[in-house]
C-alpha cells in the first residue's frame, strides 16, 4: 500500500510564509504539514490546495511528534496538548491546532513533525493477479509453527470471522486483539482514535474492521503471515502464531473520518498502532513481529526524522518491523546530471493536472520548461535565486503553448546534507498534462551537479527532442521501510498465469524464475543506505479474501482474482491472489515468527545477520548485497539452521528434499513420505541440536512410506537428515519428537 499525500503537493504549499501580522511560530522546528496547518488556522482565508476543517462545537487537533528536551508535562499542559505516549525526549502527542504556534516557540521544544498517513492500495499497480500459492507454507520446518510468537499486521480491511484465522487442527481462535483506529465505538474507549477489542467473543462480536465491507488488503497479508489454510493448500508462513491486530486509515477511507478529526491520522497515530501490538505482545510476554504493506514516498526534508527515531527505540529484542519495498521499480523515477554535462531531461505527463517532482543540488543551475505545439515554447528559471531566502516560495506563470502553467517551487537544505538544496517542483497546467501537448523538464548547467526524483508524473521519452530521455528505475522504496529499524522487503515472481472461480485464465507477466518481479521497488535509500534487505515472492500470493468484502462487493475488482470459496458458519468465505510487496511482506514476517520461536530475543540485526548468511541469490550475475535483491531471497529453513545453531554441522543440508516428507507421529515417531519409490537404499539420520548424531538408519528402496520408531530418544526437536542417491528425496527438515 503507499500512502496518499493528499494533492501531493502538500509540502510546496506547506512552505509558505505567513504574513507579519499572523500569530508568531518558529517555522524551523515545524514539518511541512505542521506549518500548514498553523498557517490555515491563523490565516483561514489563505488561498491553498487543503482548506481546513471547520466546527462550532470542538477544536481541530493533530496528532504529532514533538521533541522535548525538558518540561514537558507543563509545556504541554499550558498548550492544551496531551501526551500519548513518550519514547525518550520524543512525545506522541494530540495538539490543537491554535497551539501549533506558541508550543513550536518554547525554547524546549526541538522539532514537531507529523506527516499524512492515508494509504492507497500499492499493489493495484501488478494488476492482481492469481495463481498457484507462491511459497504459501511450502518449505516451512515442521517443528516451528510461530506457536507462541505474536504475529502483528497494521493493514486495512480485517475479516476476523474468516476460518484461516483459526487454528490448524481445531476451533481454537487465535486472533487475540484488534485496534480498529476508525471504529466508531469510542464510548469509555482510552485509545486516541477508534476503540480496541480482545478476546474471541469481542471480536467474532465485532466481525469485521470499520472498512472491512469495501476494502480486503488486511484480511489477505494476514492470511499471508499467519493463515492456517482452513483445510485448502494456501496456508500461511506462521500458521500457529498469535494474531494482534491494527486497522489504521487509508484514502478509501475517508468517507468514515469526522472532517475535523482528519488530522489525528498522521505518521504518529501509526506509531502508536505499532506500539499497541507490541505492548501487547509485551503484557504477554511473547516476542513480536509486525508486517507493515504500506508506505509512502522519502524526502530531504525529514518528515520522518521522528517517526524513524520512534521507530528505533519501539524495536529490539524480539520486537521487529518489515515493511514492504513498493511497487515504483517499473518506472522511471530518477536521473542525475553530472558535471561537465550541459543538460539533460525528461518529458512528463499525467492523467491528472500537474505534475510535480524534485531537484536537489548544492549548485546553481536552470531549470528549462518546455511546451510543444505547433512551436516549442520554453521557460527558464534559475535555482537557488528565485526561492531565496528559505522558506519562501517562487510562484510564477508561463503561458507555453497557448496554455497558462502555474509554477510553485520551494526550496530547503537537505536533511542529510545541509550543503545540499532541494526543490520541490509544482506545474499544474491542464487535465492529462503532457498527453495533447506534450511538455518536458531540462536541468542546465555544466558545472552544476543535478539529482531528479520522482514525484508525480510518468517520465517518457518523445522523438520530438530525442536527447531528454533521462530516467532510472532506482530511489523507489518508500517510507518507513527506508527506516534503518525496519527491515524493507522487494518481491520475487515465479509464475504468471491463474485460473479463477469462474474458469477464466489470466496471465500476467512481472518476471519470472525467482527474479525480482519488475514491479518491486530499487534502493538505495535517498541517503545512500541499501535497500531493499530482503526479498519473497509477491506475485500470485493466494490467500484468505474477506467475506464481508465478498458480500457487500460482489462486483468489486478484486473479485476477478477469487480462486476459491468455502462454506464456514454460515457464511461463504473466499481464497484470493493479490500481487505486490504487500504480499512478500508478510512472507518474510512470517518466517521471522518461526525463527523467534526458536530464538524469541532475536534482534533486527541478529536477523539481518541471518539472511545475510542464508538468503538465496535469484541472479547469480550480480554481486550482494545490492540495491535490486538487497541480501537475496529469504530461506525460512536455512535461517531457522543457523538461528538454532545447526548451519555448523556439516552432515545437515541447508535444503529440504523436494518429494520426501517428514511427518512427525504420535510416541516420538515419524512418518517418511515419498513421492514415488526410490530406486536405491538410503539412509536416514537425526540430530539433535547441539548437533549431535542421536540416530542413523539405513532403509530399502521400493516403498513410498516408511514409519520410523524413536521412542528411546528424548522429547525434543531433531534435525532429520536424508542422503541418497536421488537429489529430490535428500535433504534436511526439523521435528519435534
């Protein structure tokens, strides 16, 4: 999922300055939604893209992260503001919005930031699509379920009656708590937003979150994650694992958020959903991964400086976060003009009215309009003059081929680099910009080194000036997967083609063989850092569908990729296959749950330390880590070896046999499964995990199904290690015996 930032252009029209005789503020400490929202409120009549919400009963409020270095219950007290929670000197806190100004001026206060949190669905961008399950559950060792790992999932569009969700063998319930951030029960509720619900009759009570009859996402990652399949083949990585929940907003959501309360959905209120599942987890004392499919794009101006160090300090042993890459890696979404280059560019064009992107550089350059018409008509503006001093911004308008084009332009030092500028680009011209009359940006200057991102607009080539062509698929990952807290994830595509309910087949084509699907994000991240750290599959992901969804929806776009239907209390529920990172996400967290079972003080470097080791390398032409694969493909089993300790024995193989299955049996037996007899004798042998050779035996060729006895072994979990002649039968798996 990737978040919305309203008209995009928030930050340019954040940036203005307010007239003198406005309420003072110190527009230094403030985000750009911050100085938005105090400008709007001191200066209603101003004329901006995101007017403010109005109400004769109760005051407006934000929700915000604001750093503190002393006093802050008083600070906070004088200024009508409420601390939600406190991660060091940084508070999450709700602030009216006519205190904006006077708390920005208290010399204690460093920074209040906040940023708009609405999502939009990501993965729409893959044109869902299904297939086969891609990994669902193949490969997973026996013995680690995620029994007793809390599987944590922010998303939107919770099914929670749907029977994946309940356990694999019987009617044992495992989601244990919900906190639906738009529910409309906020009677005696202490959550900032919404209301919570735990234990199974509140919850099958509830039945769905507030979004759950419109939207689905959440219902298929958590599928995705921790799903127990439900008697079908599309089980989830963790199937055992504990389930706590957070429904938070998205763009489609909009139509259940008071105006007034629109500003208390922000960056922090996602905070305190994932500090919610980890309080949780904590009250529990169970170790905690969160699989996050949402983000939004990076900045130079740090709207998520804050956020990023409430990242940090949420995170440690066993508490973990991923989140997914994006689904940008198709396009063009950046180019750099070196030095001793005169120019260089790219044409634009929208399906909406503008277009906006970003230019960073620490010297001077030119910034060249053109408009092709039956002329080409051109414009130049020179950066960093025209948004001199900072916290201004340029506006102007050039009439380019017989259409008026406004131009906004903002600029700021760098948040990684204050050497560095960065301008923030707005041309709003006419619908579907750059299709009739096709338009194009140039950066000028031989001396000048120029770095373009992307913003909104496709960058295409036009032969009608065939040198502004510039353009790389890379700097895509979004925030907060950027985070160095958050472990990003890219999605693999292994097939490309499903038959659905109705019989239809449908193909898709994102890559194939376990490369990185085209649609998956490309570091590295906009300060340098590789991203992503790790792939899954994420394409033709099947799995759970919300019923709620189904019957409200009958005619809604998802249900093309339904794959399957089963009756369940009364309801009919549903098996889907979406595409996207939003789907590899929950891979990967899932298989973190089956490694903190093993290991539950796993820290997020122990387990970047684990895939760096194991992770398997779709393109063995490339070296890694790097910013297309980050470390490589997760292999759950190989790094569930080396969190246990046994990757050092050498007899155990890293791989499972791919047609012999190990099936643990009651009084400490086990059950070999064969796909076809072997042709030759082979021998079977266990170790325990200190990796030891408890047992060896050696078995005749002929049978398909071999039952084993090690009753006189101790309870506990072994590896089973098999050797013969045929590759697909050898290999290693764990048990619990």
């Amino acid at each position: 999922m990737k978040r919305f930032r309203f008209y995009t252009l928030l930050y340019i029209c954040m940036l203005v300055v307010l007239p003198a005789m406005a309420q003072r503020a110190d527009y230094r400490k403030m985000s750009p939604l911050v100085r938005h929202l105090h400008h709007q409120t001191v200066n209603p009549s101003a004329s901006v893209r995101h007017k403010m919400p109005k109400s004769a009963g109760r005051q407006a409020t934000v929700c915000a992260f604001v750093e503190v270095s002393c006093r802050a219950d008083s600070l906070f007290s004088a200024n009508g503001c409420r601390s939600l929670a406190r991660f060091g000197n940084i508070h999450i806190a709700e602030i009216p919005l006519n205190r904006l100004g006077s708390l920005s001026l208290a010399r204690e206060v460093g920074r209040i930031e906040a940023n708009q949190s609405m999502h939009t669905l990501m993965d729409r961008v893959t044109d869902q699509v299904n297939a086969r399950p891609v990994y669902a559950g193949e490969g997973l060792p026996k013995a680690y379920t995620g029994r007793g790992v809390v599987m944590g999932i922010m998303d939107v569009g919770f099914d929670l009656t749907h029977p994946n969700f309940f356990d694999i063998t019987g009617p044992d319930y495992r989601i244990r708590a919900l906190w639906d951030q738009l529910s409309a029960d906020t009677l005696g509720s202490s959550l900032f937003v919404g209301a919570d619900y735990e234990g199974e009759a509140a919850l099958l009570g509830y039945a769905h979150s507030r979004d759950g009859l419109k939207l689905t996402h959440g219902t298929h990652t958590l599928g995705t994650a921790a799903g127990s399949g439900s008697g079908t083949p599309y089980r989830g990585i963790a199937p055992e694992s504990d389930i706590c929940l957070v429904s938070n907003a998205v763009t489609d959501d909009l139509e259940f958020i008071d105006s007034l309360d629109l500003y208390k959905y922000t960056y922090a209120t996602d905070a305190l959903g994932f500090k919610y599942i980890f309080d949780y987890a904590e009250a529990h004392n169970q170790p905690c991964v969160i699989s996050f499919s949402e983000g939004s794009s990076q900045d130079f101006i740090g709207d998520d400086l804050l956020y990023h160090a409430v990242l940090d300090s949420l995170t440690g042993p066993g508490r973990i976060i991923v989140a997914s890459a994006g689904n940008n890696g198709h396009y063009n979404t950046y180019f750099r003009k070196p030095r001793g280059k005169a120019s260089d560019g790219t044409f634009l064009r929208s399906n909406r009215r503008y277009v906006y992107f970003t230019l960073k550089s620490a010297d001077a350059f030119e910034l060249r309009l053109k408009a092709y018409r039956e002329a080409v008509d051109s414009a130049t503006i020179a950066l960093p003059s025209v948004v001199s001093p900072l916290d201004s911004m340029y506006t102007e308008t050039f009439r380019l081929g017989r259409i008026d084009f406004k131009v906004e332009i903002a600029g700021y030092p760098s948040c990684y680099d204050e050497r560095e500028m960065v301008y923030e680009v707005y041309v709003e011209g006419v619908d579907w910009f750059g299709y009739y009359v096709p338009f194009s940006i140039e950066v000028a200057g031989t001396e000048a080194d120029v770095e373009f991102y992307h913003g909104v607009g496709d960058m295409v080539g036009n032969d009608l000036a065939p040198s502004l062509h510039a353009g790389e698929h890379t700097h895509s990952v979004n925030s907060p997967a950027s985070a160095g807290a958050v472990i990003c994830v890219g999605g693999t595509s292994y097939v490309d083609c499903f038959v659905n309910v109705r019989g239809d087949t449908v193909t898709s084509s994102w890559g194939e063989k376990g490369l990185r699907g085209e649609y998956s994000s490309v570091g590295p991240a906009y300060d340098g850092r590789m991203k992503p750290d790790v792939m899954a599959p994420g394409v033709n992901v099947v799995s759970s569908m919300s019923s709620y969804y189904m019957e409200a929806q009958p005619e809604g776009s998802d249900m093309e990729y339904l794959v399957e239907e089963q009756p369940f209390g009364g309801r009919t529920y549903g098996w889907c296959s979406f595409s996207g990172t939003s789907m590899a996400s929950p891979v990967v967290g899932g298989a973190i749950a089956l490694w903190l079972e093993a290991n539950p003080r796993l820290t997020r470097d122990d387990v970047m330390e684990v895939i760096a080791e194991t992770a398997t390398h779709p393109d063995p032409s490339l070296s890694y880590p790097n910013n297309w694969y980050g470390h490589g493909q997760i292999d759950v089993y190989s790094g569930l070896l080396k969190v246990l300790g046994l990757s050092s024995v050498g007899a155990i193989s890293t791989r499972q046999p791919r047609q012999l299955t190990v099936v643990p049996q009651a009084g400490r037996k086990i059950l070999l499964q064969l796909q076809q007899p072997s042709a030759h004798d082979f021998s079977v042998s266990l170790y325990d995990l200190s990796g030891r050779l408890a047992d060896k035996r050696t078995l005749s060729r002929g049978a398909t199904a071999y039952t084993l006895d090690f009753s006189l072994l101790p309870a506990g979990v072994y590896a089973v290690q098999v050797d013969a002649q045929e590759p697909s039968i050898s290999g290693s798996t764990l048990v619990r015996l």
